[in-house]
C-alpha cells in the first residue's frame, strides 16, 4: 500500500511529498520515488533535500536507509553530496525525458534597445518606500481586511485617493463615488461588460455606440468591440480631439473616450475651449465622458493639466492607475464615477474582490498618506524630464530633419518622419535591434485621413544605464532628409 509523507522540517523550509509504493524493499521504494520525483520534474535541479534523519522521522523508517537510498542516487547521478551544502538534485544539461520544455514566447524576446512606449523605468520601483509602507499598513490593518473584502475598494484607499486626486488633479469626489479595480481595461469591462469584467464577465452598465479619438490603444478599441460597442473615430489635431464632430457622426454615441491631459499617443493637452464644448454634449445629449488621466502626472513645461471630470462630476467618469507612475506589475487602478452609477459598477464587479490585493491597497493607501507616493512621482518628473531632453538634444544634433511632438508631458514622444518613410524606419529599427512602433499602428481603421509618418518612442522604459546606448542606436535607424541616401 502506497504510503504519502509530507516533509515540513524546520531546517528545510519546504514540503516534499513522496508516495513509496511497489514491491521490495523501504530502501528501493525511496529510491523508487526519489527517481521519480525528479525525472516529472517535482524535484528540479538544485533542489537540497531533507537531512537523513528529518526524512527519516517523516517517513517512520531507519535513518541508514535513508543514507543508503541517498547514496545509491548520488552513485547514479541523480543526486549530488557535498559536505556542508547537503544533498541536492543534480544539474542536468537536458530535460529528463518526456517532460516538455515550453517555447520561448514572443513576448519574451525583448530588442537590444527598447524604446516601446507603455510603461516606466521598472529599475525606479521605491522598493524601500513600499516595503515600509506594506510593513505600517499590514501592522494596522484590522482583521477583517483579511477576509473576501469590498469590491469597492479598501475604504483606506479610496480615503486616500479622494484627497490625493483631488489636491494633484482637481478632482471633485468623495470615497463613496470610487470604486478600486485593476486598472483602465477592468475598468472598460466593468462599464461595457466583455470577459474579465467582474462577477460572472456581465453585460456591464453602459451601452455603445462609443465616440473615440482617432489615435489610440488598439487594446481599448478591442475591449469596446468585443462589448458590442461600436466606436467611432473623432479627428485629431493640434488642439486634441475634435469634439465638434460629436454631432456629425453616422449614429448617435452614448459615450466619449478621451485622454485629455496628454492625448495618447500624438501628444498634447484638449484644448480648454474643447473640453467645455465635450461636457455641454454630455449634459444636452445625457451622455457620458470616459476620461483616461494618461501620464496627468507627468508635466514638465508647465503646471498640470487639470482633470476634465471637475467641471462635471456627474458626466464624466474619471479613471486611473498606478501603471505609470509606480508599476504595471502593480495591478492598481480607480473609477471616480457618476453618483447613478456606482451602485450598478460595484454589482457588475461581483460580490467577491478578484482584481486587486487588499495588502496592495492597504500599502498604496500608505504610501500616499505617508507622502512617498508624492516624493515618488516628482522625483520620476525630473528623471523623465532629463531623459526627454537628452532625447531631443541627439535628435537635433543627429537628425534635424525630425520634428519631435507631445513631449510636454508623458513617458513618450511622437518622431513626425518624411512622407513615405515609417514602414521602412520601424523595419530597419527592428533589424538593428531597435524596439519602436509606427504612429500607425495606433490609427482607429474607420479614421478618414491617413495619419501621418511616425515613430512612437517610449523614453522611459530603458533602464538607466542603458538610455544613452538606446537614443544612439535610434539615431542611426532614422531615415535621413528627403533627396538624401537611403536607409
């Protein structure tokens, strides 16, 4: 009869579960299920086992057959000895057989230098500052924090979010009007429905057609038409979106989706005669504002662009995250929503809290109360604002014919290139192992006018160390003026 066993020695530190079974003797049936455990990959190379006599306790047998068993494995290869760092599982330069090795996943594959806009500097995490502001949190927190938890969010966050939004990007809530998720694409399903929405992927609380700017995220596009809501593209130019077209679209929308700090991703603010005009239609026309705070933090040339949603609470829905700012991985985002709809937001997530970590909302809260959360983005404010210059500075030295735009604000910027150029400059970045996206790729597909020739260079995503090398090597893959060499 097969016997189970669970090591849980303190010396250890681990659980090791075995199953000694078949015929012989204990010696041969450890042998047996040692062999085992490493060839389906239960015991990966490196692994230290338990000491003898631990082993031995946990299995009710000798303690020298346990040191037989061992040696017999390390005579074999399966095992190696070493005086002082115990027995461990040894290296192999192959898999054993029939355990599949998976493939290295496109994601993977990351370019020498990588200039691809959407997301910080992951070396600039404040580990010390979260973790002090974890250890605080987790040391007040009352019981009951550890238990399902309220789909609207940890009542210390949204304390902390009203007052930090409303102080940084003039907003008008109180921490009844927000409601936690994981970031604007939970925030997309939870008002229009879709898979991954909350409680059961619902129809969500808000209906399409859903007016966009004809420059943005593919991803949100994907979201709202998988939702059934249809989107419609509103022309860019240099003020933003062209909120006068509202009402010359094909068919009446429901719904605005803007980025009115920093239009993602051709750059600049809306502007103030436009994000007026975007709340007299929503209050005539009963609809809704889904404003994206993109980069509101990150200003370098002159004060913040305040939030559209303080000129009306009651139209728009304000949304955010900590993806910027402190880390994608940090999977922490917020709605500031209309008083009609946080009751139907909170239903649509489910009675159960799936998306965000009650420990991370207790230890952002901190963090911002506490002051780190502020120190935090201004000192990524001036990093990021050094690293734009530098940029612009070896564009004007190395490519003067290169216009670069929306570097007011933001963690990228946008290379307006010659006509006819950006296929060719996103292929030969690509071939000398430069991470960038064509201005293209982000065009709805229903917009009327072709955009123009672009790169879209993210200047916070190398680490330190590496961004000069990066801005170098983009350099050298630009094309040159017209009339000049080819690439």
């Amino acid at each position: 009869m097969a016997e189970s066993w669970v090591n849980s020695a303190e010396r250890i530190g681990s659980d090791l579960h075995l199953e000694l079974s078949g015929g012989g003797s204990r010696r041969a049936a450890l042998s047996r299920a040692l062999r085992a455990a490493v060839q389906d990959g239960r015991l990966t190379p490196g692994t230290r086992l338990p000491p003898y006599r631990s082993l031995a306790a946990d299995l009710g047998i000798a303690r020298n057959t346990v040191a037989d068993a061992y040696a017999e494995l390390v005579a074999e290869g399966w095992l190696t000895a070493r005086q002082g760092s115990g027995t461990r599982v040894a290296e192999r330069a192959a898999p054993p057989p029939g355990v599949r090795v998976p493939k290295r996943s496109a994601a993977a594959a990351r370019p020498a230098h990588n200039l691809v806009q959407g997301q910080p500097d992951t070396g600039s995490f404040p580990r010390t500052a979260w973790l002090a502001a974890a250890r605080r949190a987790l040391t007040a927190a009352p019981n009951e924090a550890f238990g399902p938890g309220d789909p609207q969010g940890r009542i210390e966050l949204r304390r902390a979010l009203a007052g930090y939004l409303a102080r940084a990007r003039g907003v008008r809530t109180t921490p009844e009007r927000i409601v936690v998720c994981s970031g604007f694409a939970h925030a997309l399903r939870l008002l229009f429905g879709g898979p991954g929405g909350g409680g059961g992927g619902g129809g969500g609380v808000l209906r399409g057609p859903v007016a966009v700017e004809a420059h943005g995220l593919g991803f949100h596009r994907s979201l709202l038409d998988a939702a059934k809501a249809r989107t419609l593209p509103l022309a860019l130019d240099e003020h933003g979106a062209r909120v006068e077209e509202l009402t010359g679209l094909p068919v009446p929308v429901r719904a605005l989706l803007l980025t009115p700090a920093h239009q993602f991703p051709t750059g600049g603010p809306l502007h103030p005669g436009r994000r007026s005009a975007a709340v007299d239609w929503a209050r005539t026309s009963g609809g809704l504002i889904l404003e994206d705070d993109y980069d509101g933090e990150f200003r370098y040339d002159r004060e913040p662009v305040g939030a559209v949603q303080g000129l009306d609470p009651e139209r728009v829905v304000y949304t955010g995250s900590v993806s910027k700012s402190l880390s994608p991985a940090v999977r922490l985002g917020w709605m500031v929503l209309p008083e009609h709809l946080v009751d139907a937001v909170v239903t649509a997530k489910g009675e159960r809290e799936a998306w965000a970590s009650v420990p991370d909302q207790l230890t952002l809260a901190d963090l911002i109360d506490s002051g780190h959360y502020d120190r935090h983005v201004r000192r990524m404010r001036q990093r990021y604002r050094r690293r734009r210059d530098h940029l612009v500075a070896a564009l004007a030295e190395n490519a003067p014919h290169i216009t670069v735009t929306g570097i007011a604000a933001g963690l990228h910027a946008v290379l307006r290139l010659p006509p006819g150029t950006e296929a060719s400059a996103v292929k030969a970045a690509a071939w000398q192992g430069v991470g960038v996206e064509g201005l293209s790729d982000y065009r709805h597909p229903a917009a009327p006018d072709r955009a123009p020739d672009g790169l879209v260079v993210g200047y916070a995503t190398p680490p330190e160390h590496a961004y000069a090398a990066a801005v170098e090597a983009l350099c050298r893959v630009l094309p040159p003026p017209p009339g000049g060499p080819g690439l």
